[in-house]
C-alpha cells in the first residue's frame, strides 16, 4: 500500500508545477466565463466558453496521461509552460504599479476596449501617473491605434478626460488621431462585463473583467488570456458589431 502510494506521489511529482498552475487557472478562467457570459444576452460570446472548455480539457488530458505514464517525459524533461500556444491565468487586480504594468503594458498595433471603466487608472496617484506614462509609450508607436467603447456616462467622461491629460502634456503624440472614443446609447442593452483586447510582440492578448468580480467598474481580479487568436477574432467581430451600432 505505501508502495503504490510512493509511486503515485512519484509520478505527480513528474509533472511540472507551472501546468499544474495552468490547468487550475484555466479551470477558474473557464467556471467564471460560463457563470458571466451565460447570463448575459451576447449569445455569440457562447461560443468562448466552448473554446475554453476545449482548452481545459485538452490540458487535463495531456495531465491525466503523464500522471498515468510518467515515461512519456523523458528523464529531466519537464513540460514548459512558454511553449504552449495559448495561456490563461486569473490575476489580482491591477489597482498596484506593477501589477497594472504587467496586464497593460506592452500592446502594440490595434487595440479595442469594451465597456471600460477607467476607475482602475484614478485609485492613486502613483497608479494614475504610472497608466499615464505606459500609455504614452503605447501611443509613440505611430502603428497604434484604439477604440473605446463605452456604455457608462460616468466611465465614458473619466476616459475623454483620461485622454485629454495625455493629449496635453505631450500634444506631439496626435492622439486624437490615434483615439476613437463612442458613448454608446444603445436601447435596452447595456453590459455588465469589460474586456480589452490587442497585441504584444505580434501575439493576440485579451484581459477580461467578469461581471463577478468588478465593483463599481474595479475589478477584483483579471482574466488574461494570450494566444487565444479564435476568441480574440470572435471578441473583435462582437466588438465592431457593437461600434457600428452606436455610431450609427
């Protein structure tokens, strides 16, 4: 009895701790996912969760064979969480300096914002200043450019107002040209969920905020998901539905 239980210690103990990480956090990011977007009205949105669902258990297959043969590594090989093509993590919220320059900086090419609160950005100064120096940096790269859709009035006037600040302390950016901001008034609809989605070094990135964990337009915790380009093209096609409408 304490042989076989050696063993299976053994054999787990063959699996890196990184998947074991990942498998957890997708199964979180998944659970989450089909509680929110399931009780919204977005039925396209469905579509993720399956995706995910996919993922997750794709992940536990390949877990569940390693824990079963732990020949299948070879001696010393381990399973790099890097070389997978898609991750999906759940992180704390980014109301601390470095958390928040984890989650946002970096984007480069197209960017598109859904529902953004910007009460992240006004916690504290430091923050503030730190969200004001990243998006800076983001916007100097001439190949940059976003779309910011808002369904809160309040949130919609914290973003212009976000942005003027930028605009004029460093008016060589042209950032209204590079910035597209739409209220939308769209009747009887109004989201309860954020998501951002964009690019780093050429890799699709999406951060979520799930309407479990946002309070007040602060999020709790994130979802953020790289090198998901299936959701990320569901997400944009959702997205420009969404703009068309209101600037229409």
């Amino acid at each position: 009895m304490e042989k076989r239980s050696s063993s299976r210690i053994s054999m787990i103990k063959s699996i890196n701790s990184p998947l074991a990480f990942f498998v957890m956090n997708t199964l979180i990011a998944e659970s989450v996912l089909g509680i929110i977007l399931a009780k919204s009205n977005d039925y396209n949105l469905l579509i993720i969760i399956g995706m995910l669902s996919l993922l997750f258990f794709s992940i536990i297959g390949v877990t569940w064979l390693f824990i079963k043969d732990p020949k299948l590594l070879s001696p010393g090989q381990g399973i790099n969480i890097n070389d997978l093509p898609v991750k999906a993590q759940v992180i704390n919220a980014p109301n601390e300096k470095g958390r928040y320059k984890k989650i946002f900086d970096g984007f480069d090419g197209d960017f598109f914002a859904f529902n953004p609160y910007f009460q992240v950005e006004g916690i504290a100064d430091k923050l503030y200043e730190e969200a004001i120096s990243l998006h800076v940096k983001r916007y100097k790269n001439n190949k940059t450019k976003s779309k910011y859709l808002f369904f809160d009035k309040k949130a919609f006037e914290s973003g212009r107002n976000f942005f003027n600040d930028i605009d004029s302390k460093n008016p060589n950016l042209k950032l209204k040209t590079k910035v597209k901001s739409v209220f939308a008034q769209i009747d009887g609809y109004k989201p309860d969920y954020t998501f951002f989605i964009g690019y780093k070094k050429g890799k699709s990135c999406i951060i979520l905020y799930p309407k479990a964990l946002l309070n007040n337009g602060l999020p709790s915790a994130v979802i953020y998901i790289e090198g998901a380009e299936d959701i990320e093209r569901i997400l944009i096609n959702f997205f420009m539905t969404q703009w068309q409408k209101a600037i229409n």
